[in-house]
C-alpha cells in the first residue's frame, strides 16, 4: 500500500525484559505492541517493527525511528535517546504538564526523574548496579513464592506485610524461604515484599526532591498493591496509567515525530 511517510514516526523501547513499540500519525497514537526482548534486542527490535506496521495492514519504511532502553544500540532506528528523556517527555503526554516526579520501574533498573515546571529534566538518579527494587527482584521473588508476578496485583488490602530485612536477591530469596519454613503465610510475605520495594522508591524520591503530581511508569507500575503501599508511604497520590509501560516508548515517537516535522518544514521552505 503506497502511503505519505512524512507524518509517520516510531518509537522502540527495548528494555531488559519486555520490548514496547509506538507508532505515532501526525502526533496521535495509531498503534502500539509489546514483545518479550529475549536474548537479542536488534531481533526483537525488528520483530516490534514488523508487529507495529502490520498492525495498521501497511509496509513502512518510516523516515524517522527512534530507539530508547537498554538495546536502543543494538535496534536499527536513526535516532536513539537515553529513557531519561524518553520518559519525561511520554510521561507528560500521558498524564499532563503538571507531572514532577517520575518513578520508574523496569526489569532491571529504577529511576525517578524530577521534571521542571516547564517539563525539563531537572535532575535524576538511577539504581541501575543492582536487582533491588526492580521488576526482575519481583520476578525472582514470585517463583520463591510459588506464584506469578500478576498475583502480586491482587493481594489483598486488609492484610499486614511481613517485612523483610534484606533487599539483595540473594539474601532475599534465603530469607523467604526461612519465613516461608516457619510458616509465614506467602500472601503476607508478598506484599511485604512489595513494601520493601516502595520503600527503596520513597528513599530515592526523596533524596530526590519530592514534588508533586507524582506519576510511575514501567511494567511494575500495574500492581495495584505497590501503587498503594506507594501512596501510604509518601502520603500522596500516585498516577498511573493502563499504558504506562508505553512512556518510554511513547516519548521517543514524539521526539521521532519533533524530527521529521523539522525535516519536512525544511522541505517545504527549500527554494523551489
């Protein structure tokens, strides 16, 4: 199908664990898709380029892609930014300009980003040296439990965590299995998991400087139980999205879109 390329952009966020993709038409979200990355981020970049087009039925070798996470230098784009970026400006499109502080938690690391009142990038700190806090910690935690990470989604509320007193995976995953020997019921030592986690968030955020709208990206994001331990702990509100996953994904189309929008302007204005 022979299409205009001009207002077409794409943006590839290949994390660690899963690879997310958004195609953007004059700036408005037509399509998004999330593959698992495996153990080769230039393939899975080219089959989340593949499962994008065809979900809109056309062929297209868009004029501007541009690539963000972990293997953005493995994926074939011609633009590739660092998530910080990425995720403040998806972040910001997702929730609105009045976002200040963004968690983010992926597979394999943790940010929070503090956004200006004009939406740059203020400052930010990364835990990226080590599973704590993580989607992967979660991971490894679920399988100690016997469970899936999604059950971690819907626990109950009225339960009390049984705290944990080590953060390193290894440590962890003994300590559970002592709690769990003792008879500690595996639901209390979830959600006390979950709470170990927000902790370490509410630490960095506000070694960060906590400011409010507080919003949280990353495939962590969607447990309802973190969501609310968060909350409780800051004694905020904290904003998520059903695509939150997408921010990183998300800002790189828009920073894909920025560029082709200049380039076409260019072409417009070029002496005839």
């Amino acid at each position: 199908m022979s299409i205009s390329l001009a207002s077409w952009a794409m943006g590839l966020d290949v994390g660690s664990v899963a690879a997310k993709g958004v195609l953007l038409r004059d700036g408005e979200w037509v399509a998004r898709a999330m593959i698992a990355t495996g153990w080769d981020p230039a393939e899975a970049g080219r089959r989340l380029r593949a499962e994008l087009t065809d979900s809109v039925g056309m062929d297209l070798e868009l004029p501007r892609v541009v690539a963000t996470g972990y293997g953005r230098n493995a994926v074939e784009a011609n633009g590739r930014v660092t998530e910080i970026s990425c995720h403040a400006l998806g972040a910001r499109r997702l929730f609105g300009d009045g976002v200040r502080t963004i968690l983010d938690i992926g597979g394999q690391d943790s940010k929070v980003i503090a956004l200006d009142r004009s939406g740059n990038v203020a400052n930010f700190l990364m835990n990226d040296k080590c599973a704590a806090g993580t989607g992967r910690f979660l991971q490894n935690m679920a399988v100690m439990l016997g469970c899936s990470l999604s059950d971690f989604s819907s626990l109950s509320e009225d339960l009390e965590p049984h705290g944990i007193s080590s953060m390193c995976t290894v440590f962890a995953e003994s300590e559970v299995v002592g709690l769990l020997a003792r008879g500690v019921d595996k639901n209390a030592l979830a959600l006390g998991l979950l709470d170990a986690v927000a902790s370490r968030a509410e630490g960095m955020m506000r070694r960060l400087g906590l400011q409010p709208e507080v919003v949280f990206t990353g495939g962590v994001s969607q447990s309802r139980n973190l969501r609310a331990l968060l909350e409780k702990r800051l004694n905020l509100p904290v904003r998520v999205s059903e695509d939150s996953q997408y921010a990183g994904a998300l800002g790189a189309a828009l920073l894909a879109t920025r560029k082709t929008t200049r380039r076409r302007r260019r072409d417009e204005d070029a002496p005839k």
